[in-house]
C-alpha cells in the first residue's frame, strides 16, 4: 500500500519541538534587540491618537527633512529623523522608500536591520510567498553590510520556521540549510567571544535530522530512502532495482558521523565556553554508546587527534582573553577601544591565519565605521592575503560607502576590481561614484583620473578587448584637464598627466597631430615649466622630427624659468644642433644664444653682488631667513629642492620651531598683500598685519605637527571627539600651492580639556603618529618683542625699497621686497636695472594661491604692453 514520504510519528514530533524551540530563540533575539528603543518602537497605529496640532508640526518637520535630502543625500542624520518620523506616522510605503534611498549611499546597522524586518513582518504574514521573499532579501543585504553573530542566528532562526522547503525536509531543503549555515561559520564561526551560537545551532539542526532517521519500521525506511541516500551520499546504483534495507542504519551512521565532524570542528576553534562544548561532546557520545562514564573516560584513548586539536585551541583562547576583555570593555572611550582593537589585530597577524585576522577586522569596523585608519589597514591586508575574489571588493564597496572622502580606497577599489577581471561598466561605474565624493586635496582627484586610465590602457594592449577603443581614453584625459587646469598651474602632477595624454596619443592613438596638440595645450597652462618644454622636445626628438623641435627651441630660449632654467635651455639648443643639426643650424642657434647668455650673466652678477651686500649689512636676519626658507619656497622650485631646503628638525632648537610656526600666519597674511600689489611700506599695513597674527592668544592650544597630508579639519575634529571642548582649529597650509604643511593649532576652552588633548600625544590619525604639544605664546611674545629683532627687520625693509631690483633666489621669503621694488623703477635717478615684459626673469610672476580670490583691479605696472628683446639689451647698455 502506498504510504506519504514522511517520519514516523514520535520523529516528528521531535521535529516541530525543534522548530518550535528556534522560532522561540529568534523571537527573543527580536525582543533583546528592540528593547533599548521600546519607546521608539511604538505601533505606527499610535499616530491616530496624536492631535491635528502634532500632526501639522510632523508634516512640517518631514517637507523640512525632505528638502534637506533632496539637496544633500549624504546627510546621515537627516536619514534617521526622517526614518523615525515615518515610522510615527505609520506611512507604510514612504518609508520604504526612504529606508532604500538610505541603504543606497549607507550600509545600515544590524539594529536597523531588525527594525526594518520588524516593521515588514508587523502588516503581512512570512507565509506569503512574496513577503518571505522580500524579508529573505533584507536579511541577505544586512548580513553583507557589518558582522552580527545575533543577526546571524535571526536570519537561520527565520529560514528553518518559514522556508517551506527547509521545513519539509526535503533533500533540497537540507542542502538549503546547510549551505546557510555553512556561510554563517564563514563570516562568524572564527568570532571567539560570540561564535559558539551559531556552532551549537548548527548542531542542533543537525541532530533534528537524525531523529528522522529511525529504523523502526522497515516500509518508512523504504519510503524515505531517497532522502536517506542524500543525507548519507549513498550512489543511486544501489537504488536502481530495490533498496536494501541495510542502508538505511549506513545512512543513520553517516549523520552521526556528520554530528561528530561538527563537535570536532568546534573543539578546535578557540571560542569562548569551550569546556562546555566539551561537555557537551562527551555527554553526545555517551548517548552514542561510545563512552561509559562521562567524568571517568578520557577522550584521549578514543580520539587523540581531538584532545591535542582542543588543547591547542584553549591555549590560543587564553592567549586572547586579555585583548577579548579589553575590546568588550565598557568603561574606556572609544579611542580606547579603537587602540586596543588595533593591538589585538598585530597580535593576530602575527600568527598569520588570514580567516581570522578577517573576522577581527569585521569586528573592528562593526564598532568603528567610520575609521579612515581601519579601513585603510583592512583593504591593505586583504590585498596582500587574497589579492583577487569577491570578498576583497565586497569590502571595498563597504569601505567606499563608510569613508566616501577617502581617495586612496577609491583608487585601490579600482585596482581590486581590474585584478578581479571586472567589466568595464563596474569599473566606469566606480569612477563616476568616486568623481561625485569631496577629497581633501586635488593629489587624490589626480590618481583617480591616471588609476582609471591605467586600467583603460593595460586592456586595450594586453587583453586586446574590442569593446574598448581609444576614445574612451581620450575622453577621460580631456575631463581630467577641464577639471584640474585651473587648479594645478604649473604643477608637476598636471605635467605628468599631460606628458601621459601625449604619450598615449603617439602609441595607442597614433595620432601625432593630437599629440602636439596635447603638448600646446599644456604649455598655455605650464609654459613657466622649463620641463614641459623638454618633455615636448623629448616626444619630437624621439619620432625623429627634427625640425620641429628645433622650432620648439626657437620659441623657449628667450622665455624666463625659474632658478639655472634660462640657461639651461639655451645649453640644450646648442648640445641638439650638435647631435642633430647642420653647420649651418648650429652657427644660427649659437648667433641667438650668446646674447641671451651674456645678459643672463650679467643679471647672475648683479644679483649676487645685491645678495653679498645684504648679507653683510643684516648677517643675523640672513641667518633666520635662511632657517624660514623651508617652509616658505615658492611655487618654481621642484620637490627635491624643496626638501633639501627644509631645516632638520633633529637640529632646531625649540625656539627656532616655535618662531617657524609662527611665522608662517605672518607670511600668509604678507603673501596676500604682495598678491594685491599693496604697498608694503604703509605703516598702518603693517600693522595690520601684525595685529591679526596676534588675533590667537594661544593660552589654551595645542600645537599638531606630522599631520597626514590629507587631514582636514573633520578628521582633527573627530580625533579629538572624545576630549571635547574644541574652540577652533587652524591648519597651516602653503600659500603658494593650497597643500597641508602638516601642521595645526586647535584652541580648547580651558587647561582640562587641552591637558586631555596633549594626552593623546604618538596616536595615528590617518596612519601617521601625530605629535601633540602645548603652544608657549610666551616665547614667541618675546621674540616679536623684541627691540633688535624689530629694528633689524626695519632696516631690512628701508634697505628693500632703495633697491630696484629684486634678487629671487636670496631673499625669496621676504615678499614684501617685490612690491618695493616696482616702486623704485618708477623713481627718477634709479640706476638699478628693473626686468619686464616677455622675457623677464627677476620679477615673480602673480600666482594666487588655490582658493584665493580677489576683486582688485590691475596695476598699471600689469597693464604696460611688454618689452621686445632689443629694448631688454638697451636697458643694460644703458
């Protein structure tokens, strides 16, 4: 007679009280997590009890947040008001749709998870095909935005009550199980303070399963075979005729064995409450028969390899107990936490196990979502370890969400996505997302643009893809230029993305013309630059034109360039018409190069003579300005110059810090005024002048120095969120070039909260080790003070407007020289020689810095039409 495929009737009954039992625990996870907002978490129905009065002032409050988001969709908070308000007034599809729009930008919190699940299970029933589905998917995206072992067990909970495949039993709905509980071991079950629960409730799904399978009669063995054989693995040759009944107690010890696996595989895990893991095993096996007497047997006679694999990872749990008491800790700050995370993590990566530095990571960015640092140290250590795979983007999609102002995770995400065979619409994707973030400098908007066309190019010539061509290329170069020109004048970064346009255009392009054409644009931009003129020398030479980097010459050997470049140039043009060109090419290019020597020596003289003269009359401010010259370099000089002028800090004495710090509010104010063609002299400027750098009495401020380059003032803000009582802060920056100098001055209160301050002296921010130091407004009131120092720099100053010409490479940092100096060439009996027009090469040229602007009009000295080369020789003949 035939019979349904299912358990006898004591199984079952087993089987719905494991059931029962697990949507129990899922409801109290519910209850446990909602517990701190049971004020928030009223029925949305409450709203009808509210009068018309709070009515209007909630529909006033949601057009308000709803404005605030439809300008800013990154406003986190304005999201959770506007969620929470929604929630009051019970409008059901609006808040669905506000918790999607805020799930698009943000990853969510497991708690919000559960609210959202909450809500959706309150007005429809799981059973419902749909609604199990869409509560399916919820719990998917929560577990991939942050680690949450409780989410976990909820999301396993809600599948074993709901699914009807898990609850039937069948062979599909095993594997389904499975497979669930599989991945949660993978993201969770290395999770030593909280990782045994989702262990035992594998466990316990597990044991449901083999209630199932009882052998008592021998027709339900029959007709549960197939499920049987599936459990058990058994080949369906075995099967093909009539199944024996001897496979059915294969099938029961196949389970038993599965159980014991798991049990091994815990017991060398180190997790918390391993002992009554171990209890618990030994009590299984009792009932298994294989062990008489739980207290008396030891394991070690019957598994060996299990003691020694429990030993070892007991060791290793009270190796980390410390560090697990530490990060669980209540009483610390968070700043607290974050180091001791941080500690923990180099204490698992020395050991070198990459699963379980991972779900520390996960651990630490569950806490710390917001930490530029962790995920910076995470992505890093995925890169290194995995290099390739799901799971590395997966986190790069997290991390780009979590610190969106971060560029270096935008570049290493492209990077991640490239090494992983992306397509081309995720990687164009990513780079429209990361070109629509706010970044700390254009350095970051710079390595964006070239990381993208890397990509392009390394695809284009080593995989030969055919849905990319060269335009493509083309275009985002042409975006990189339209959007960083105006910032990065004369600039080496905007010079090597010209050079690479060019470069490009020649091999992959194979256009010459667009070439040049890339080249004309970038000197209009960079022409000041005696490398760009080399480097389109360079490209000419290189493809064999000859004659129109001979051209090139002609154009660029009269042109002014900072430091030795003038001569350089006309050097070069003679060394080429050597190895290139004829007697006659030679003879032509030396004809207009000695002229253009002579009067550059006789400039290099003068100036020389000009330095040798204020040296000796102020031997003592030459010296201190000689210290200032570091920080205070003009834009025409190259990096390597830069650094080498920059003081070693090893030898400073803390005075000369203390007057470099200080000095660099004075030289701001003073590049300003030079900007402006002010006159320097007017004693009331300079009083000004002074006057504002005294604006700071740095009673209470701390002085930061080694700052990341892309600090700013968010990041100082929240590293010393947990000390609090933040005045102001000012970060230093070039005045030429807009860039951090690394330092800062944050004004606190009062002595408490500036001593909290000084306490966080060595800690990272941005993965550099900040030093942190009280201000001393004393000592540099005394320099200032001082009767020498001021009248030492007074005759400096007279000694500046008697002199008409300006020497560039000594007296740089004193930029109130320059406006002196146009003074005096208009005064009748001025023997000195003044340079301008095209070819001039004492007088700086008018670069404001990035993000100054100015309504002043143009001098008449700006306006005077430029002067010819003969009218150059004429003025030293004269």
């Amino acid at each position: 007679m035939e019979q349904n495929l299912t358990p006898t009737a004591e199984a079952e009954r087993e089987k719905d009280k494991v059931v029962a039992d697990a949507h129990q625990r899922m409801e109290e996870n519910l209850a446990r997590s909602s517990e701190a907002e049971c004020e928030k978490d009223k029925p949305m129905s409450d709203s009808d009890d509210s009068d018309s009065e709070d009515d209007a002032q909630q529909n006033l409050q949601l057009e308000s947040l709803q404005t605030e988001l439809a300008a800013n969709p990154s406003n986190y908070d304005a999201h959770l008001q506007y969620i929470a308000l929604l929630r009051r007034t019970g409008d059901v599809d609006q808040l669905a749709r506000a918790r999607e729009a805020m799930s698009e930008p943000f990853p969510l919190s497991p708690t919000m998870w559960r609210q959202w699940i909450k809500d959706e299970l309150s007005i429809n029933t799981a059973s419902r095909p749909e609604v199990f589905s869409t509560i399916l998917n919820l719990y998917e995206r929560g577990v991939f935005d942050y680690l949450s072992v409780s989410f976990w067990c909820d999301y396993i909970n809600f599948v074993q009550e709901f699914d009807p495949i898990v609850r039937q039993c069948s062979p599909t709905g095993i594997s389904k199980a499975r497979d669930l509980f599989e991945r949660a071991l993978t993201a969770a079950g290395l999770h030593v303070a909280e990782g045994s629960k989702i262990w035992e409730a594998y466990r316990q799904y597990e044991q449901a399963i083999l209630i199932t399978i009882n052998d008592t009669d021998a027709q339900t063995k029959l007709n549960i075979f197939s499920l049987i054989r599936n459990l058990a693995d058994i080949p369906e040759d075995r099967t093909t005729v009539s199944p024996k009944i001897s496979s059915v107690p294969e099938a029961k010890e196949k389970q038993v064995q599965h159980i014991r696996s798991l049990f091994h595989r815990q017991l060398s895990v180190p997790l918390a409450d391993m002992n009554s893991t171990l209890t618990a095993y030994k009590t299984w096996e009792l009932e298994q028969g294989n062990l008489q007497d739980v207290e008396s047997i030891d394991l070690v006679d019957i598994y060996p390899h299990v003691v020694s694999s429990y030993q070892k990872a007991l060791e290793m749990y009270n190796a980390r107990l410390h560090l697990e008491e530490q990060i669980l800790s209540t009483n610390i700050s968070d700043s607290e936490r974050l180091q001791h995370y941080m500690t923990y993590l180099k204490f698992e990566q020395s050991f070198g196990t990459p699963a379980r530095i991972q779900v520390l990571y996960e651990r630490a960015i569950t806490d710390f979502p917001v930490s530029p640092d962790l995920w910076l140290d995470y992505t890093r250590n995925l890169d290194n370890s995995l290099k390739v795979g799901n799971i590395v983007t997966n986190v790069y999609s997290r991390a780009t969400k979590n610190c969106p102002w971060i560029g270096e995770l935008w570049v290493r995400f492209m990077l991640a996505l490239e090494r992983g065979h992306a397509s081309e619409k995720e990687l164009s994707d990513v780079f429209e997302k990361s070109l629509q973030c706010t970044f700390s400098t254009l350095d970051e908007y710079l390595d964006l643009f070239l990381t993208r066309v890397d990509g392009l190019r390394r695809r284009m010539t080593s995989t030969g893809e055919e849905d990319l061509e060269y335009k493509i290329v083309r275009e985002t170069f042409q975006r990189a230029s339209d959007y960083l020109s105006p910032y990065l004048k004369n600039t080496e970064g905007l010079l090597r993305l010209y050079a690479y346009w060019a470069h490009l255009e020649t091999k992959l392009g194979k256009d010459i013309v667009a070439a040049r054409r890339v080249w004309e644009n970038c000197l209009k931009i960079c022409g000041s630059m005696l490398e760009a003129w080399n480097c389109y020398i360079a490209m000419e030479v290189e493809l064999g034109h000859i004659n129109e980097a001979r051209s090139i010459y002609k154009r660029c050997y009269s042109k002014r360039f900072s430091g030795t470049g003038s001569e350089d140039i006309c050097h070069s043009w003679l060394r080429f018409e050597r190895e290139f060109g004829k007697l006659e090419d030679f003879d032509h290019a030396l004809h207009k190069v000695t002229p253009r020597l002579k009067e550059l020596q006789l400039f290099r003289i003068q100036q020389e003579s000009e330095s040798a003269e204020e040296s000796e009359k102020n031997p003592k401010r030459n010296a201190r300005e000689k210290r200032k010259m570091g920080p205070d370099i003009t834009e025409e000089q190259s990096p390597s110059k830069r650094l080498r002028d920059v003081g070693n800090p090893e030898k400073e004495s803390e005075e000369s810090k203390h007057q470099v710090q200080n000095s660099s509010q004075v030289t701001k104010v003073e590049g300003i005024n030079w900007k402006n063609n002010k006159i320097d002299d007017n004693p009331s400027e300079q009083q000004f002048s002074h006057g504002k750098n005294r604006a700071y009495s740095d009673h209470c401020t701390a002085f930061i120095s080694n700052l990341h380059p892309t600090a700013n003032y968010e990041h100082i803000r929240n590293f010393f969120s947990d000390v609090g009582g933040i005045v102001a802060i000012r970060i230093l920056h070039d005045k030429f070039t807009g860039k951090s100098r690394g330092l800062a001055y944050v004004d606190f209160m009062d002595d408490e909260h500036l001593a909290a301050a000084i306490a966080k002296n060595k800690q990272k921010l941005i993965g550099k080790k900040l030093s942190i130091a009280r201000s001393d407004p004393k000592r540099v009131g005394r320099e200032s003070s001082n009767p020498k120092t001021s009248k030492e720099h007074g005759h400096a100053t007279d000694h500046s407007s008697k002199k008409g010409f300006l020497s560039k490479e000594t007296d740089d940092t004193d930029k109130e020289d320059v406006t002196d100096a146009k003074l005096s060439s208009t005064k009748p009996g001025n023997d000195n020689i003044q340079l301008k027009g095209k070819n001039t090469f004492a007088v700086p040229r008018n670069v404001r810095p990035l993000g100054f602007t100015a309504n002043k009009p143009k001098t008449e000295d700006e306006d005077e039409k430029p002067k010819s080369n003969e009218e150059f020789r004429k003025m030293f003949i004269r």
